[in-house]
C-alpha cells in the first residue's frame, strides 16, 4: 500500500497517493536495521528462564522459579 505511486493521476480513485517504491525499500531496510541493533542488545540466556534473567523472583522466599510436578509453592 505505501509503494503506490507518488503521482495522484495514477492512482485508482478513492485511494490516497502513497510513498513510492524507492521510499518504500529504504523505509523497510531501516526497520529492518532497526530490528537486529535491538537484537544484539538482549541477552544470551544460557539455559535461564527469563525470571532467572530479570531477578524477578529475588525476596519472594515462598515461590519457587520453576514449578515442579503440579505444585507452584514451595510448602
């Protein structure tokens, strides 16, 4: 939908103009580009569960971080 043309003539009536296709690529390869630096900004988990990553189960003494065999609280 963005890679229609630029030029109002050409377009089908009742649809707006878009960005063109050249605009339409360099805006993609930006999102793209966008999307690894955020990639290589998270973690490796080595075998951790995410809460084992964030600490967020750290001064909950009652709740174990990963239930086991149907019980979810340490007893």
């Amino acid at each position: 939908y963005a890679a229609q043309s630029k030029d109002p003539t050409l377009t089908d009536k009742g649809y707006p103009t878009g960005i063109g296709i050249k605009n339409s690529l360099i805006m993609l390869g930006v999102i793209n580009f966008a999307g690894m630096l955020f990639t290589l900004f998270v973690p490796e988990s080595k075998g951790k569960s995410l809460e084992e990553l964030t600490g967020e189960n750290e001064g909950e003494g009652d709740i174990e971080a990963t239930p086991q065999e149907g019980s979810r609280f340490r007893n």
